[in-house]
C-alpha cells in the first residue's frame, strides 16, 4: 500500500507550520467576495442556536433519556439535527478564519464561544459513550465533527485553540468510534445520503493529515484499498436517486485522488468512469428540485454543490493535458451555478444546512 497517501509524510509537520502562521488556504478563496460569505454566515448564525424544529436519532435507554435536544447534546442542539449543528459551527469558524474583519466575524465568534465550551462538550461525549450509541452520526456526522477540528487546528488564533481544547474530548471519542467500526465495516456504503463512506472517508483523511493521526491514515488506507481500488464502470448513469444530496460515483472518485499519486489516479478515474468525454459538451446535468420546502427533495441543491466541489477535486488531480478536464470543469461549472443559485435560506429545509455546502465549495476547502 505503498502508493497510498499522496503527501502523507508532511501531516506531521502541519503543527509545526501552523504554529509559525503558515494557513493552508487556496486561490478559491481569495475568489470568495466579503458579501456572499456573510450570506452563509447568516444562514449558521440563524440556526445553530435554533432548538425547534428538531429531527433526533437518539436511543432511549430509560425514561431519563427523553429529554429535549439542548440537554441531550447541549453544544450541537441547533439547525434541525446533530450533524447539521456541527458543519454549521464548522461554517462560522471557517469564514471567521477567511473574514476576520468582516462585519459577521464577531457575531460567528460569540457563537462559537457560546458553544463551545469545556462542560457544553463533556456532556456531548458523555451522551456518546451511553449504551446503544456507538453509531450515532456514523459516518458523516463524526466526520464534520472532526472537520470541525481540523478548522479550529489550522486557525492560528487564541480563542479558537481554546475552543479546540474543549473539543478535544469530543475530537478524540470521534475518532475512536470510527477506528473501531472501520475493521469491521465488510463492505463500502455506496448511498446518496448521510452513510455514504466515501465522502465521509475524504474529510476523515483530511483531518488526519492535519493532525498527522499515522494510526487512522494506515487504517483508512487498508478500507479504502479494499473497498475501492479495483472499481470499474461506476454507473453514473443511473445518478441521482431523488433524495441525494452525494454522488456515490463522484465521491468515490474525489475520495482516491487524496489516496493515490496523480498518475495512479488518472488510470483509476479513467477505469471508474470511462464515459467522461474528451469534449466540453453538457454530460452530466445538474439536478432539479420540485420542491423546496420538502426536506428530502430539497437534498438534490446539496447534490448540485457537491457534485461541483468533486468534480473540482478531480480536474485538480489531474495534470493540465489531460483531455477530460474540459468536460469536467464544464459540469462543475454548470452545478457550480445551480447549486449556489438555491442558497437563499428562504425555507429551513435547505437553509439549515446548504449555506454549509455552499461554502465548502467557494472556500475550495477540499482541494488543499
């Protein structure tokens, strides 16, 4: 497994770099205008302290456990469900760390601090190790929870290593779950939705290079080559389902350019999707919802967003001849265009959650 984990030997001088203010940030966003970031800051400040409406996947072990969400989880209680709570403080923290001047900045701040504290975040992992949760939030929430770290370990200010000591707890019991369910995870989960392994997987990795966590690196790198790496003819064609708010062919795809060596990777893109055209005409079309106030319709404007982060992940893997990017960087434009196009926040449904998506995209926050 050799070839596994292009630039995997640099996590561990990650700490070291941050500590002298080096920020890992790329072109996209400096792309980024003040104005349409505090759009999406707005959308997180509207809801990550919004206790109702509240959708909750909790097991009850006695009479005690029913209980409402703010004392269940008392940092992640907001934006409708645990998993949007915490990408939506990984939202504040993000563009506070790009914007810390902007107008939004100290408001995303207050939030976080009221959040994130030492007490708020032990009752969160206590309500993690209770009997019948080991797989609370497996994988996608877990994997911005750890996401969430990453941001607040790559942000060089004092508040936020506060903040990220106070996570810590949570940080380290999220990586235990995960490192004790991938050996027996038998088979990938090949969805459009929440327990998708591939997406989840990406952001995994990218939070173990930050933290330089070798032990999580070898295990996903065991997953991945097992589950992925002999893949071929993913059918695309058959994307999306009406509820997705991921490509499992895409994912897959931006998962295993963080894994192999650009030229690995362009001989397994070319086996998983053979049917990218060397043309930049319209070959994959962004999704349409009927209806936005329909939560699960409403995932297919996620799909648009991350479809377009993926296919951006992919061109940035492969080398400038390459005669697929034309039609790649095609599509991700097309859903680029469609995805942004439906964050307004004019329905909860989508808007507490795709201000997230939005801003993972114009941030380019994958591709560094």
């Amino acid at each position: 497994m050799a070839f596994l984990f292009r630039g995997r030997s640099l996590a561990v001088y990650f700490p070291l770099l941050l500590a002298f203010g080096w920020t890992p940030l790329t072109t996209s966003a400096a792309q980024t205008d003040e104005g349409t970031a505090a759009r999406f800051a707005q959308l997180a400040l509207d809801c990550v302290h919004r206790e109702y409406p509240n959708k909750i996947a909790h097991v009850l072990n006695d009479d005690g456990d029913a209980l409402p969400p703010r004392l269940l989880t008392p940092a992640f209680y907001g934006c409708f469900d645990w998993h949007s709570s915490v990408h939506g403080h990984w939202l504040l923290a993000r563009l506070s760390r790009l914007y810390p001047e902007a107008e939004f900045a100290a408001p995303a701040r207050a939030a976080l601090a009221e959040s994130l504290t030492v007490s708020k975040i032990v009752a969160e992992a206590r309500y993690f190790q209770a009997p019948g949760r080991a797989g609370f939030e497996r994988p996608y929430g877990l994997a911005w929870l750890l996401q969430l770290a990453a941001e607040l370990r790559e942000w060089v200010d004092p508040e936020a290593r506060a903040w990220l000591t106070a996570l810590s707890p949570l940080e380290e019991r999220a990586a235990i779950q995960l490192k004790s369910w991938l050996p027996k995870l038998s088979h990938p989960i090949r969805v459009g939705e929440h327990s998708q392994t591939a997406f989840a997987f990406g952001l995994i990795v990218d939070w173990a290079r930050v933290t330089g966590d070798d032990e999580m690196l070898d295990l996903l790198g065991e997953r991945v080559t097992e589950y992925y790496a002999e893949d071929v003819n993913c059918p695309l064609a058959y994307e999306p389902s009406g509820q997705d708010f991921l490509s499992p062919c895409l994912a897959e795809a931006d998962l295993m350019r963080r894994m192999l060596p650009p030229e690995r990777f362009r001989v397994f893109l070319r086996a998983l999707l053979p049917t990218i055209p060397t043309t930049a005409h319209t070959w994959l079309e962004p999704a349409v919802v009927t209806d936005a106030t329909d939560g699960k319709l409403a995932h297919l404007d996620g799909l648009n967003l991350s479809r377009a982060w993926m296919l951006d992940g992919i061109v940035n893997a492969l080398p400038d001849d390459d005669p697929r990017r034309p039609a790649l960087l095609a599509a991700a434009a097309a859903h680029r265009e469609a995805g942004l196009a439906s964050v307004t926040g004019e329905h909860y449904e989508g808007g507490h959650w795709l201000g997230t998506f939005a801003t993972y995209l114009v941030t380019g926050r994958g591709l560094q």
